[in-house]
C-alpha cells in the first residue's frame, strides 16, 4: 500500500499501519489516564487531552471537555471541518520539521503514550446500526446454495443496497470475548424446531464506517454530499449463527442470529487518510436510478485477511484474502440510499458493508462461502479442521491502515 510522503520526528518503521498520512482517532486509556480521544502514530498513542493542556491545540473550536471525553461522539458533534482540521494540526505537529513540540521534550511525556501501555475502548456510543449486503460476489455465492444457482441474485439487488438495521448495543471493542449464543434451531425439516447453542457460528469480513450528525429528518443526503457526513472507517466483524438465522429469517430477516454480537477495530480511519487508495468501482448494470449514481473513484484498494487460531495453538491459518474493493455497492451510493426517505443520521452511527467476498474460493469473506456450507472443510495447523467457529477459536482480521480486530469464541 502506498504512503503519502510525510515523515515524522517520532521513528515509525516503514510499512507501520500507522504512519503520519494515517493518524486515525480513537479511545484509550494508560495507568494514569481515564478513557480519553487519542491518534495512533507508529508504536505510540497521541494524548490529544494533554496536547490541548499546553496550547498545542488552540484556534480549533476545541474544548478541553470534547478532549476528555469517553467516546468521540462529541467530537464528531462539532462536524468534519473541526475533525479534518484537527487531523491537519497534528500532523503538522508531528511532521519532521515541526519544532513546536518536537523540542519540548518536558511535553513528550504527556503528549505521547506507548501503544503497548495503553488499553482500547469503544471509539463511539453507536445509536443506530445498519448492515448492508452489498458485494455481488458474496449476494452470488449465498444465492447459489440456497436458491436457484441461475438466478443467485434476488430482482432488487442490482437496484438498491439492501440492508437491514441491526442491534447497537452489542457492538464491542476488538479483543472482546464473544459467547456462542443459543437460539432456536430445526437440524432436522420434517421435525420441531430445538433449542440450544449455535451449531453453525461464522464471522463476515466486512468494513464499517462512522457518521457525522446528518441532516434533518425528512432531508435526503445525495451521493455528492454524502463523504461530508463520513468520519471514518474500522475494521468490521459481523458474526453470525447461520442455523438460528435460517430458521427465524422469514419474514423479517436477521434477528438472535446477529444481534448477540459484532467486532470492531479500535481505530477509526479517517476518509482524509485513505485519499491515495480510492479506486474505480465496477459498471453497475442495469444503470442505477439517478439518486444513486456519483462521480469519481467512490471504492477502496485495502487489501484484507482473516486468520483462525485455535485455541492454545501458537500458529493460526489464513482462511481468506480479500479487498475492500470487491464492493458492488459504494459508502456514497449506500448514504444515499439510506436517507432517500428521509431517515436522520446521528454522529456515531455505523453502517456496515456486509460481507467483503471476492471472485476467487480465497477471498470468499465467511466460513459459509469457504467452506461451501460445511462440505469442505479447512485444515488448520494443529491437523484439525474447520466447517465453522468452534469453542476457543480466535478470529482475527487484519488490512493495512486498519491494525486488526479479533474476537475469541466462549462457550454458550
């Protein structure tokens, strides 16, 4: 992945994700240090709280409350002008030839913070969650062991990003254990339905982005405007029970078997960082509606992998290597699409890409589509294998910029 060219006074290691053209926001805290906003550079954290203290921070509609601040919702509340410029001050700030507090080393202790101290929260309070389907390869694939294989695609989806809303409030943190759920399940078709733990547990390799306040309610955001209301991207895991989902999904959808859990990457990229890696995406035909169609390169080049470690193994294995730029539907077209009815956004709400597959059996973005519904099944180092998620297992994604996210499975 190609770097913008900027250097900085703080040693960074080439091919770091976190170089000076990232900068990406988040939440941690340190032995002294409550929850608080924070920007990743190379091996250390920027306290943003601490840089303000001293004056490094003036003139940007600031205040000491939205740097202290135990999500950065109310940082997000004051509008991407505010975030893009106080993006641009720190990376002056940091950049090689910047004085002010590269020698003010009596600063350096408050201002930076080793990574490897610190501990991660949630970046924002999410209000409202949604989740799209929007790779045509993953919609095919899905289609095609469930419906007829010549006709995998449902009328609409060439049409419109379909999505659905799903549950806020468990949304966690990378490293948060996830608990097998339990739910209703029918193995067997020609008997009752039973209850017990999830016997099909998945993840979904997906990218979410975070919003900005949107406009009114009963105002529509429009494919031009929609990168204004933004913030920025993490790292998405989406798990799924795909034996409680199938059983409950007619006729309203997914319910118990995606709302017992979703992992998130504790950084979040702004859209500034990630300039240099937009792409064209693929010709959308039949010619979408007018308020769906944009101009410019509107998708991503972030290269993407998913490793499964057992549990107490030493060594996982790569089960897919995908990109972000496998998307049919683009962040603008799916904005768009969302507020075409005048629904309002709120500053911390998520919206989620569905799952990230690409063409070929190693990018596929699930263990549904990789191990083809169970009937091919993944060696893992330890000479057992894998259909699905078994107890102990820990999944971790990982793309360029992004660090990872990882979740390990507990018991129901």
């Amino acid at each position: 992945m190609s770097e913008l060219n900027t250097t900085s006074w703080v040693d960074v290691p080439h091919g770091h994700d976190f170089p000076l053209a990232n900068l990406p926001f988040g939440i941690f805290s340190a032995k002294d240090r409550s929850p608080r906003p924070g920007m990743r550079l190379g091996d250390k954290v920027i306290d943003l709280s601490a840089c303000h203290a001293v004056g490094l921070l003036n003139d940007l509609g600031l205040s000491a409350e939205v740097l202290a601040a135990h999500v950065l919702n109310p940082l997000m509340k004051l509008g991407k002008p505010v975030t893009v410029a106080l993006r641009s001050r720190v990376q002056a700030l940091f950049s090689a030839d910047n004085h002010e507090l590269r020698d003010r080393k009596d600063w350096h202790a408050a201002c930076l913070v080793e990574a490897a101290a610190v501990t991660m929260h949630m970046p924002v309070e999410v209000g409202d969650y949604t989740d799209f389907y929007s790779s045509e390869d993953h919609a095919r694939n899905v289609g095609k062991m469930f419906r007829d294989p010549d006709n995998a695609l449902l009328p609409n989806w060439k049409h419109m990003p379909v999505g659905y809303h799903g549950r806020a409030s468990s949304i966690v943190v990378s490293g948060t254990p996830i608990r097998r759920p339990q739910g209703q399940t029918r193995p067997d078709p020609e008997a009752p339905p039973v209850f017990g733990p999830s016997r099909l547990l998945d993840f979904e390799l997906e990218m979410g982005f975070v919003t900005f306040d949107g406009k009114p309610m009963g105002e529509r955001i429009t494919t031009a405007e929609a990168e204004d209301y933004i913030f920025g991207l993490v790292l998405f895991n989406d798990w799924s029970a795909r034996d409680i989902q199938k059983w409950e999904y007619v006729p309203l959808g997914p319910f118990l078997g995606k709302n017992f859990g979703s992992s998130i990457s504790p950084w979040i990229v702004t859209l500034e960082a990630l300039q240099n890696l937009r792409v064209a995406g693929p010709d959308q035909s039949p010619e979408v509606l007018e308020y769906l169609k944009y101009e410019g390169d509107s998708h991503y080049n972030v290269p993407l992998e998913v490793e499964i470690i057992p549990e107490g193994a030493k060594k996982g294995q790569i089960v897919c290597r995908s990109n972000f730029r496998h998307m049919y539907w683009n962040m603008r077209q799916q904005l768009a699409h969302h507020t075409v009815n005048g629904c309002n956004l709120r500053a911390g709400d998520m919206m989620a890409s569905g799952t990230i597959s690409g063409p070929e059996k190693g990018s596929f973005g699930s263990m549904l589509e990789i191990s083809w519904r169970g009937t091919e099944p993944v060696s893992m180092p330890d000479g057992t294998e894998r259909k699905f998620i078994q107890d102990g297992d820990t999944v971790v994604m990982r793309a360029p910029y992004f660090g990872e996210v990882s979740g390990a499975i507990l018991p129901s």
